[in-house]
C-alpha cells in the first residue's frame, strides 16, 4: 500500500515538469551558454541536496554518457576546512556566498539545490549572486520559499515531499546533462592505423 503511494506521489510530482518544460529548457539552454563562452557552474545544497549539487559537478568535471571534454564546475561547500572556517568564523549563513564572492567570475553561473528554498546560506548566496550580476538556477521545491524571488530561473517542483523533490531534482541534473552533452560532443579518437600507400 505505501509503495503505491509513494509511486503515485513520484509520478505526480514528475508529471508537473510537463507544465515547466520551457522554463526547464531556457534554464539549460543558460548552462550551455555559460560553459560556451568559458564561464564555470558553481553549485550549492544542503544535505541530500548537497549530494545531488557534488554528483552534478561530477557529471561535468567527469562524464555523464559521453567521454566529451571536462566541463569546469565547482562545488561551493566542498572543502571542509573552508566551509567549518566560514561558518565558526562568521556564520553558517556565509559558507556559500563568501566562496562564491572569492570564486565567481563575470560569465560564471550559480546552481542553488534546495528542497523548502528558505535555507538561509541558500539565501545568501543567491543575494550575493545577483549583487555580482552572476546569473543563478535554484532546483526548489514546496513553494520555492524566498530562493524563488532571488533566482533568475526557478524551477518549482510541485510537491511538498523532501524525498520526491530531491528525486525530480536529480532527474533534472541528468536531463541538464544530456542537453550539455549534445551541446558538446565528444571528438573522436584518431585513429593509430597507419594505412600504406
């Protein structure tokens, strides 16, 4: 009985990507541009979303289907010495924006994960963000909280389960790596075969 339930919720919550499917493309579409021009994904997330933020950075920098060119992307909170300064030092608050401010670039892109969208240092970073004029994506969930305002593409999922907004949200992280992929192919090998005149 719960697994049915569970399945149904799953299925609701991943049939609303339908009603977001041209915010979901410009947002991917702004990933591409981003790493076409040089600029580098900077990703942040608390807890299961941090995982999610590290396994999208892994994609990139690694593979997802295709042995293309690395792609440079950079976990925000990846660094434990930096991130237990940050937040014995100043505040919790500060342990994505302060390494944003030190590392973003004009051109750069910042990809916030967070399931209420009313984390505080989610919060932070994407003030910081806009104060930089550093384009931002925020994978949310419930009514997007406070993130939604502050993000230039917010994508919504609609539900309010942590476990089903964590799972569209990685469904969202492959699909973006797909679309990347097909934007930058991977080259072929060249050949060793020498072939006599």
């Amino acid at each position: 009985m719960i697994l049915q339930t569970r399945i149904g919720d799953a299925t609701r919550a991943f049939e609303g990507l339908t009603r977001m499917e041209p915010d979901i493309e410009r947002a991917a579409q702004s990933i591409v541009s981003t790493l076409r021009r040089g600029g580098r994904v900077l990703v942040c997330g608390n807890g299961g979303s941090a995982a999610e933020g590290q396994h999208l950075v892994t994609e990139l920098v690694g593979r997802y289907r295709s042995n293309r060119q690395p792609l440079p992307a950079i976990y925000l909170g990846g660094d434990v010495g930096q991130m237990t300064c940050i937040a014995n030092d100043f505040t919790w608050d500060d342990v994505f924006a302060r390494p944003l401010r030190a590392l973003a670039q004009p051109g750069d892109l910042l990809l916030c994960l967070s399931t209420s969208g009313t984390s505080s240092n989610i919060i932070a970073a994407l003030s910081a963000a806009r104060e930089m004029a550093i384009e931002s994506i925020a994978l949310l969930g419930r009514s997007g909280g406070d993130a939604a305002a502050l993000a230039d593409h917010p994508l919504i999922v609609a539900s309010a389960d942590t476990g089903r907004i964590q799972e569209v949200h990685l469904f969202l992280i492959h699909w973006f790596c797909e679309y990347i992929e097909v934007a930058f192919p991977a080259k072929p090998a060249a050949s060793s075969i020498q072939l006599s005149a």
